[in-house]
C-alpha cells in the first residue's frame, strides 16, 4: 500500500522520538571502516553508504543481473601497469586539455547520471556548479532532477546534455529546450535500447517519485540525516518532465524504466545531427567499428561507454576497445565506467582517450556532502593525477602515451575476458 507524502510528513513529523532512535540505530550500525577524513573517491563511497537509506543507496550502487560487470569495470585497472621514465623535468606539470575548442582544468568532467535527486536536494545544480568552480564540463541527463532551464539559469560553465530518446517527437522537444538554453554539447545515448536487468531496483520497487510505503517510511527514518533533507525538500522528481501545471508522472516513469525507442538507427542519427548544430557524441559504444559509423554518420566524437555495468552483466570494459577504437578514428574519444583513481584516468589518456566522464565518483560526493563533497572529489583527483604525472616523469598529461604503460599489461588488458 503506498502512503501520500502529506501522511508521511505527519507520521515522520509527529515522530520526533522515532528519528532520535533512528539516529542511534545509525550510530550502532556505523561501521568501524568508515573515515573520519576522506582521502580518497572509497572513503567518499563508505561516507555515502552511511548516510543514504537502503533502497537509495541500490539504485546508486546497483548494476544489472550478477553485477559482474560492474566488478570488471573496476578490475581491469588493475591489469595495466606503469613504465616510469626518469631524469625529465617534472618541477611543472600540466593537466589541462583542450577538448572541442575550450580549455577545462583537468582532463575528466561531470558525465550524465539520472535520478540524482533522491541522494541530495538540486543534486544536479550542485553537480553543475562543482563542476564550474573545478572548470571542468558538465552533463545534464534527460531524467535529471533539475530542468535543463534551471540548470543553465543556476549554473555556469559548459554544459552539455545527454538525451535519452524514447520517442523522436518528445527528442526533439529536449533537443529544442537544449539548444535554446544554451548547451554547447548534445549526447545520444544509445546503449538503453530496453533498460538492463537492475534487480537491486526491482527488489526495492524503486522509482522517482518513489512510492512512500512502510518500508521506505522505516529506511528512512533509520537514515535521519536524509530523511531531514528530503522532509524539507520534497520529493525529487524528474524535472525535464515536471511542468508549470502537473508533473507528467507517465513520461517521468517511462524515463526511470528506460523503454526507449528501440528502432532508433543509423538513419536516425543523422535525422538527429541535422537537428542540433553543435558538438554531437554518441555515448555507449564498445565496438571500434560503431565509432568508425558514428562518425561517418556525423557525431563529431564518440563515448565508450558499458553504462558503468548497468545495462549488461557480462560485457567488456570500454577500456579494452580504447586502443583499437583509437587506431580507427581521429576525432575526440572520451571513455567512462569504473574510474575511481587519479592513476586509472592517466592510463586511460595514454591508451588514447581524450577525456573521461566521472559517474559514480562525483556521485558518492554528492551523497555524503553535497556541492562540497564533489567538489572535494574533484580536488582528490586533480592531486593523483598531479602526483602519478610526476611518479611516471610525465609534466603534460598531452604528452601521455602507451610508452608509459608496460607492453604485456597492456596485451594483458586487451586481451581479458569478463
């Protein structure tokens, strides 16, 4: 049986007492791992975990079926090894790019995540506005919990937005909203034909806006801190769908259930690249030769991409078509899925890639502390990279290259199954 917001703020209101037990039953189960000062993007994780109700954290965590993908994502770095030249300057070291014909900071930025709303209120606006103080781009995805106009209004920097297309006419109305509002890059992600098997979401039954049964109501009174910021928030919804008069609850469910328009074909790509007249990438290929039609067919660049795990569960790590996709296309490769150290983005950029999109990273920021945890996130990964270019007697992350990496690592890599 769902419970309407309004009884959940009376019931959850009225139970002060509750929320007092709630905090202690936290304190109890607060693992004796979790930091106290967060160095790294895992402590941000244990941080997140901590504070977000079961359910939230799932969705955020989860992957699709066993979830061995989203394992691999993280294990294939693992098999790449650095080479260290020595005796070369490195008293000044660089990692700003240029990507597109605009300088950013560091060589990642923000990539596209949906639903953000249920980890933190305007997480969207705070995931933009990190990423405009870092100089760094950012994504807004099509089920974002800020509209593409509030975001351009509240938010400055480059911004992109990734569209999701479950039908050309409902496409087009984003596409115009975007360019309109003035987003300099348009993403099309094309690996959500049919959304993955994410079991952990089907277990919870959740959704945006979630429904406000018994057991939410108890994971979120055992998770105060949360339950205080989404009390006085209100319940995240997806906002691109939200107008002035109702919130389109079937488009915003359509959007969480990812049934999206499964004949969209290479014919559509080029309908879609005479539509919007400015950066064009296509996000979610694994396969050199798609990136080899992608451009042919008018992307200006292309995004490897496995979904951070969340579509298939035994499917390669885009890091191991990098080097192909690399041989067979001269426009821009950007790469994401599983990057959580500053040493993983460098080995990426030597293999070819020309920046990566962050996802889970920025996230577990985002839902331990706000626009402050991804902006520290931000800062823990400017310093590995800083740190690793001068481990490998690199200065420019624009003079990266496999000379850095070991030969067998990276045939090793290359040649690994799931």
């Amino acid at each position: 049986m769902a419970i309407s917001r309004r009884d959940f703020l009376v019931g959850v209101s009225s139970g002060v007492a509750g929320l007092a037990i709630g905090a202690s039953l936290q304190h109890a189960s607060f693992k004796s791992d979790t930091p106290s000062l967060a160095l790294n993007v895992s402590d941000y994780q244990k941080l997140a975990r901590n504070r977000l109700p079961g359910l939230v954290w799932d969705f955020l965590e989860g992957g699709s079926g066993h979830e061995r993908a989203l394992h691999h994502n993280l294990a294939v770095f693992d098999r790449l090894t650095f080479k260290p030249q020595r005796l070369t300057d490195i008293s000044q070291r660089n990692q700003s790019i240029e990507l597109f014909g605009r300088t950013q900071t560091s060589p990642f930025m923000i990539g596209p995540t949906g639903g953000n709303g249920a980890l933190w209120p305007d997480a969207d606006l705070a995931l933009a506005r990190a990423a405009d103080k870092a100089n760094i781009p950012f994504t807004l995805s099509t089920p974002a919990s800020n509209s593409i106009e509030d975001v351009a209004a509240g938010a400055g920097g480059d911004k992109w937005f990734q569209l999701y297309v479950s039908s050309r006419e409902q496409s087009q109305w984003l596409v115009q909203r975007a360019l309109k509002a003035g987003y300099s890059t348009l993403v099309l992600t094309v690996d959500v034909a049919v959304n993955g098997l994410r079991e952990r979401d089907r277990r919870n039954n959740f959704k945006i806006p979630m429904d406000m049964t018994p057991a939410v109501i108890w994971d979120g009174i055992t998770h105060p801190r949360w339950s205080v910021d989404y009390l006085l928030n209100g319940q995240p919804q997806l906002a691109n769908f939200v107008t002035e008069d109702a919130a389109d609850l079937e488009a915003q469910q359509k959007a969480m259930s990812r049934n999206l328009d499964a004949t969209f074909d290479w014919a559509a790509l080029r309908e879609l690249r005479e539509l919007w007249p400015h950066t064009l990438l296509v996000k979610g290929i694994l396969n050199a030769d798609d990136a080899v039609q992608c451009i042919a067919n008018g992307a200006d660049g292309v995004i490897l991409s496995n979904h951070g795990g969340r579509q298939l569960a035994d499917v390669i790590s885009p890091l191991q078509v990098l080097a192909e996709t690399r041989q067979k296309i001269d426009k821009p490769i950007l790469i994401d899925s599983g990057f959580r150290r500053g040493g993983d983005i460098i080995k990426s950029l030597a293999l070819g890639a020309d920046c990566i999109l962050l996802g889970r990273a920025t996230l577990y920021g985002l839902a331990a502390k706000g626009q402050e945890g991804v902006s520290d996130v931000i800062r823990i990964l400017q310093n590995e990279i800083d740190n690793t270019l001068a481990q490998i007697g690199c200065s420019d992350v624009r003079d990266l290259n496999p000379g850095y990496l070991h030969e067998e690592s990276i045939r090793v890599m290359q040649g690994s199954k799931t």
